[in-house]
C-alpha cells in the first residue's frame, strides 16, 4: 500500500510522462502516441517508486534494470528518463534529428537505456539474460521488460519464455502491455492469442493480472510477483492504447500517427483537465 500523498505525486508523474510525449511527438511528423501512452503508469511506477535506479548511478551494478522490449514505445521511457534526470529536457524537442540524442528506438548511447529494442520480440531474451548474470553475481538487482501484446506472436519470445522458467528465474518480472491494438488494427483480428494468462501459466511462469492504469494496482502486481521464489513472473496490464486522449483510445491509427495543430491542441486540454482533477 502506498499513502495518498505518494499516490498523488505518481499519479501527477504519470501526467507528466504524457505532457513530455505531446512535446517529443509535437505537429505534422508522425510518433508512437498509442502504445507510449498505455504505459505511463506503469513507467511512473517502475521508476518513481519501485525500481532501485538514479541518474547519477547508472553504472551502478546492483541498479534494476528496465528492458523495452516493444521498443517503438521509445517515447514513453524516454519520457521517464528526461524526468529522472538522466539527460537535458531540451532533447526531448530534438528527438529524431540527426543531432538529436534520441532516435525512434532506444539505443544505448541514451543514459538509461540498457538495450537496444525495437526489432519486437528480442527483450525477453536479452533480459533472461540480464537476469541470469545478475543471479550469478549474486546481486539482488531485479530486471522488468515489457512487451506489447502484438509482439506475443513472436517465436523468439517463447523460447525465452521456456528457458526463464526452466532456470527458475525470480529476479526477472516481464509485463504484457495488453492494449488490445497493434500498429494496424485490432490485436485480436491481426494474430489472435487467446488466453494469453493460461499460455504463460502452461509455459511455467507465475501469471498476475491487473488494471494497468491503476498504480495503486499495478504496484501491489509488483510486489506480489517479486515475492514469488522459483519462478518468472509477468504481470498482464489491462491497458488502454492511447489512453488519456479520446482520439486515440483504441485507435490504430494514432499507432505512430500525426498530429495537426488542432489535435495537437485538443491533446493538450484534455491534460490539462486531467491535471486538474489530480
Ligand atoms: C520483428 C518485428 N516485426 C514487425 C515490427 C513492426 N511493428 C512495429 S510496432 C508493431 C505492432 C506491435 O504491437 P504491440 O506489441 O501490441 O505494441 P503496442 O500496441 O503496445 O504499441 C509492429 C508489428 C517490428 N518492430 N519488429
């Protein structure tokens, strides 16, 4: 449980998250809003809250570590980068220029990054990874990834998968932004996986679900997985793709969609109402 004041101050994190998207995608040059936006919370969660990392340690070994796996969501950990201090507000605008520090996918010359993503179905893999070495170490760092629900179609990721849960990795959580859109339609019409919770259940893994827009919520996910001994954990976010912005919820099209100066607008006022209901 965490104290209203906290709750609060994540909640206005979350926000922030979402003003710094509108400021890195801004008018006329397309930029993944949908898939960004699904994440704020969680992103607020993981790094304002539970995840032992600081922008004056990010060599540290016993830092957690945070994989994108669905890289094209860039944004939104770039976003929560900016916010923890890991790099000047001013590249958030120079995003995608060739001067600029931030590409479309994260990439290890950004302070924070710890993979390069955005090839979808990669992070599993490269976090089983982390997690084994780190378990060797014997540190007691942990390693969170998340991937899209699209990118459940990837062989790669299964594999990994099998192998976290034959190593009885615990120090790995990975997370399931389940949106229920991929980039060009509904995730259900475009490559249809049912029961996503008895699939992960089957191939060994502890599953939790959980509203991925309450941190509240999405915090006690957290704790719960990191509790459970001998096993993965992942964590399904019922998330809603474009979440705080009525034109984008559930629409593929603002996927990596462009924004007019008046959308532009209208995203920015309906912010703001938000921040005022905070
Ligand atoms: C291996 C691979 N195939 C295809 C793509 C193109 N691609 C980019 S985003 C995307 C859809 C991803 O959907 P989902 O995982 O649900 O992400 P979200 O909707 O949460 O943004 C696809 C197919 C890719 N990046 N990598």
């Amino acid at each position: 449980m965490i104290n209203p004041g906290e709750k609060k101050k994540l909640e206005q994190t979350a926000l922030q998250l979402r003003y710094d998207l509108l400021e890195m995608i801004g008018v006329g040059v397309a930029g993944h809003l949908g898939g960004s936006s699904s994440l704020a919370e969680t992103m607020a969660a993981l790094y304002f809250h539970v995840m032992n990392f600081s922008a004056g340690h990010l060599d540290d070994p016993g830092r957690d570590r945070l994989v994108l796996s669905k890289g094209h969501a860039a944004l939104i950990q770039y976003a929560a980068l900016c916010e923890k201090g890991c790099f000047p507000r001013e590249e958030l605008k120079r995003i995608k220029t060739l001067n600029g520090l931030l590409q479309g996918h994260p990439d290890l010359s950004v302070p924070g990054i710890e993979a390069v993503t955005g090839s979808l179905g990669q992070g599993l893999s490269i976090s089983l990874g982390m997690a084994l070495a780190l378990r060797l170490d014997k540190s007691p760092a942990r390693v969170y990834v998340i991937m899209g629900d699209g990118e459940q179609s990837e062989g790669q990721l299964w594999e990994a998968a099998m192998a976290a849960a034959n190593f009885r990795v615990d120090n790995l959580t990975a997370f399931i932004d389940w949106n229920k859109v991929q980039a060009t339609g509904t995730t259900k019409d475009i490559f249809n996986i049912p029961d996503l919770d008895k699939k992960w259940a089957g191939f060994g893994w502890n599953v939790l679900y959980t509203d991925g827009h309450n941190i509240e919520k999405i915090l006690e996910a957290v704790e719960k997985a990191a509790a459970v001994k001998g096993k993965p954990s992942v964590i399904i976010l019922d998330t809603i793709k474009g979440k705080s912005f009525s034109f984008a919820e559930g629409n593929a099209a603002y996927h990596n969609g462009v924004f007019t100066q008046e959308i532009y607008q209208q995203a920015l006022e309906e912010l703001d109402l938000i921040k005022a209901g905070i």
